[in-house]
C-alpha cells in the first residue's frame, strides 16, 4: 500500500496534469 504522504503527491500531480492538459495525458500514459 503507499504511504500517505505518496497518495499527497499523486493527488497534487493529478491537479498539475488537469491543468495542462497537452502534458497530462502524456504523463499518466508514463
């Protein structure tokens, strides 16, 4: 299981990737 401060950042990465969407999709397919 990942640790709560993990599940912080990738919350916090997924509002960066909603917002420039180009790189978003490109981000999440990585």
């Amino acid at each position: 299981m990942a640790t709560p401060n993990l599940q912080q950042k990738q919350k916090k990465n997924m509002r960066k990737y909603k917002q420039n969407k180009g790189d978003a999709y490109r981000g999440i397919a990585r």
